[in-house]
C-alpha cells in the first residue's frame, strides 16, 4: 500500500525514483521506511544476500512479507563472492556471479539485478581479475537470459585523484560492451571512507557508459589495459582522495577549480587515445 501523501520525489521536482532502504536495514527498518512518510513501491527497494548463495529470515520477511505483497520495485544486489574465498579464482568468481543473480531472480524475486564481486584485501571490483569475471558473467547472463542487470562501480581510490577516474572508466566500459542493463555508482573509496565521494566522478562513469555504447569488446579491451594501467600499481596504496567538503563548493554544489581541472585533464587524456567521448 501507498499511504505516502506527497513522494519524496515530488518534494525535490524530480521524476525519478530514489534507491531507499538500503541492505544493512533490519526487516523492522524496510517495514518502517516503506511506510507513512517514507517510501512509495515504486521507488528502487534493495534486498541482497547475507554471504554466497545464503539469504536468511529477515531478508525473506523483508521480501515476502513486505516488499512482494505491497507490489514495490525491488533491486537485488549480489556483492559477492569474494575473490580467493569459495568460489576461488576469477573463473570460480563469474560462475558464481551468474548463479547469485539467478538464485537472487528465485528467492528475491526482484525486478533488477546488481553484481560487485569483491576483492579481499582492497575490498573494491576494479583489479583486473574482478573486472574479467565481471565481463565474463555479464556477458553470460546478457546472452541467455532477459535479466536487467547492472554492475557497480566500486573504485579504491577517492575524489581528487586522477586514478579514481580511470577506474570508473575501466569498470563503465567493461559492463556497457558486456551487456550490463544499467551502470551504478561510484562507490568511491570503496564506499567505508566518510564523505570520501562527490558527483563529478558519477557523471564521469554515466558519460564513459555513454561514450562506450556500440563499442566492440575487442576495442574495449584495448582501451581498458591502458585505463588500468593508470591506477593498478596505485591499488595498494589507497589512494582516497579528499572528502566532499574539499572538493565541492558546498554551497553552490559546485565540483572546485582543482577538482574540475582535474576531470577535464582525464578527460582529454582518455579523447586523445581515440575513445569517442564527447
């Protein structure tokens, strides 16, 4: 049921719906948030699994007693496996990424479908491993099912560094020419570093997405080893940037001269190697 008088949505002018109630919420959380006040169902309500292949009562709960009665529009996330644990090496990772989305279509019953395998130490998507059997598993599912999947972007590095960019561009290309419905993110700074995010780098991945529609995978490729090789040897350094409040007028909302200056100079780096950004 709707019991919402005016949508969030309609308070902002924007007709677009909202990604609301997020994982680590309890299923009393989902319940209360998807209620007076809160979320409408047709707004983007996001379910997941607890570790590979393993859901529990209060993800079912959030599910079945909730999300799938009330009609809502429920996105299902599966941020495993993790690379070197069950599912073992990248091969192991995208075979187990495509049977996460297709038990997650079961039990989640969800209508979108999102993947971010993980890396143990860096706790990104972006090293090369990942990003092949990301490639592998979209691939996979684009061609035998009709699933909307989509893949998040998920960097180490933060805002203020030009290796954050070039890992948006690595993961936007490399889901776009693999068949991903939607590109999400960036979870900049593997998403745990406060503050440590900013939208120039989401515009960034929206337009390197763009950018890279009806490209080949073997032009891709070529374009992704040099993208990855900007930021791979800085991966274990960590390179988070600097937090918002640094790189944005917070004010005007505005990106700052040097963070601006610094999207524009990637920018031109990555035109000039023959990627048709606009």
């Amino acid at each position: 049921m709707n019991c919402q008088k005016q949508p969030l949505k309609e308070l902002v002018g924007r007709g677009i719906g909202f990604g609301v109630v997020e994982n680590a919420v309890t299923e009393i959380g989902e319940l209360s948030g998807t209620s007076f006040g809160g979320f409408p169902q047709e707004d983007w309500h996001h379910v997941c699994f607890v570790s590979e292949l393993k859901t529990n009562y209060g993800l079912l709960i959030k599910i079945i007693a909730h999300l799938v009665r009330t009609g809502c529009v429920i996105h299902s996330f599966y941020n495993h496996p993790i690379l070197g644990g069950h599912a073992g090496g990248a091969d192991g990772v995208a075979l187990m990424a495509i049977t996460g989305e297709i038990l997650a279509c079961v039990v989640n019953m969800a209508t979108t479908f999102s993947m971010c395998p993980t890396h143990p130490f860096y706790n990104c998507d972006t090293a090369p491993e990942l990003v092949w059997a990301i490639s592998t598993a979209q691939q996979a599912l684009n061609r035998n099912t009709n699933l909307l999947t989509t893949v998040m972007t998920s960097p180490v590095s933060g805002p203020l560094t030009e290796s954050l960019l070039y890992e948006c561009a690595t993961q936007a290309t490399n889901a776009t020419v693999s068949g991903a419905a939607r590109i999400d993110g960036v979870r900049s700074a593997v998403g745990v570093n406060l503050a440590h995010c900013s939208g120039l780098e989401a515009r960034f991945n929206a337009e390197i997405a763009h950018a890279a529609t009806g490209m080949t995978r073997k032009d891709a490729n070529e374009f992704i080893k040099i993208f990855q090789s900007k930021y791979v040897p800085l991966i274990a350094k960590s390179p988070i940037g600097k937090p918002f409040q640094d790189v944005y007028d917070t004010v005007k909302i505005k990106p700052l001269p040097v963070w601006q200056e610094m999207y524009e100079k990637v920018k031109e780096d990555i035109k000039s190697l023959g990627f048709p950004l606009k």
